[in-house]
C-alpha cells in the first residue's frame, strides 16, 4: 500500500508506513470529538514517539488534498482540522490495523492535552518579581466571582514554575485541600 516513512525518531512499535500515518490521523481526530489544531495533534504523537514529525505533517497535507480531513477557523481565528466524512469512513473502517498501543498512547495524549489546555484556559497564574523574590497569584474562574485566588510569595522562579505546573494539572486538588484544611477536615486534605 504505502511506502515506508522516514522513522527517525520513532521508538520501537511507532508507525513507520505512510498509510499507517494517515488512518492514524484520521483515527485520533474521530476520537477527539472535537477539532483540534496541528500543534494538539503533533504532539499526541510525538511525546510517545509514536511517528516522525515530517512524516506526520506530509500525511497531513495529503489527507487535506484527499478530503479526510478540512482545515476550518474557529471565531477567534485560530485554525483547526476536523474530520470529513470520508476520514471517518477511514477511520472506522481501517484503525485494527494500527496496534491498540499506538491508539491508546496517542488517544491518551490527546485527551491530557486538550484537558489541560482547559484548565489553562479556566484558570490564571501569574508570576510578578518583587524585590526579594517572586508572589505568584493563583485564581480558579467560576461564572460569577473567582472559586480561589491565593497569592503567595516565592523566594525563586523555579520554584514558582513548579507551583504553576502542579496547580494546572489538578486546580481542583488545591481547592479541595484547601477547604479541608480550613474546615478542619484535613485528613482529607493529607491524601
């Protein structure tokens, strides 16, 4: 079918036929639900290694020629691909023959990157130097007033990155924890 992609890059069990590549994309845009950019999709592969980046954004420019997959703008001007019918034939139709591995890895990436681009959006740091260091301020966004802001001083920037990526990954943890320890239900807080 397909001739065989360039794999460098590609860890043992990654996909390294052309055809492979492009059921792939269609595969994991099918699952997202959702459109998703060039960047998201990348990434979803490439973090496990699962494609090369050259074969991967050639595969793109062929199934967008092809009609599996459409370039569309979201009303704030970013742009993002979706799947067309024929893609989803594709997809539905071809996907047991990339291994489950390489579906569940690529699937799961997507999915932590779309969450966590989420949280970013739903929620704010910020980071201000002050003279003896650093405060980072930390809000959890709710439909009326903000849920949280906590603003906290930080003797080092590492430090204040470190934060910022922890609260990210679960803002409600913090949250959580919090009221637990002010409530005095804190044993729920130390889990």
């Amino acid at each position: 079918m397909g001739h065989n992609a360039f794999s460098a890059g590609v860890a043992p069990g990654g996909l390294t036929r052309d055809y492979e590549i492009k059921i792939m994309i269609c595969y994991l845009l099918n699952k997202a639900e959702c459109p998703v950019t060039f960047a998201q999709l990348n990434d979803s592969f490439q973090k496990d290694q699962l494609m090369n980046y050259f074969e991967f954004a050639e595969a793109m420019s062929q199934l967008l020629t092809l009609g599996n997959i459409a370039l569309e703008k979201t009303p704030d001007g970013k742009e993002v691909y979706v799947l067309t019918p024929l893609g989803k034939n594709t997809a539905e139709t071809f996907y047991k023959s990339i291994p489950l591995s390489v579906r569940e890895k690529a699937v799961k990436q997507l999915h932590s990157i779309l969450i966590r681009e989420r949280r970013e959006r739903e929620n704010h740091v910020e980071i201000i130097k002050v003279s003896d260091g650093y405060k980072i301020i930390l809000n959890i966004k709710d439909v009326g007033s903000d849920l949280l802001s906590v603003s906290l001083f930080v003797p080092t920037m590492n430090e204040c990155e470190k934060i910022k990526e922890r609260f990210l990954n679960d803002p409600a943890k913090l949250y959580q924890g919090m009221i637990a320890l002010l409530t005095g239900e804190d044993a729920a807080a130390q889990e």
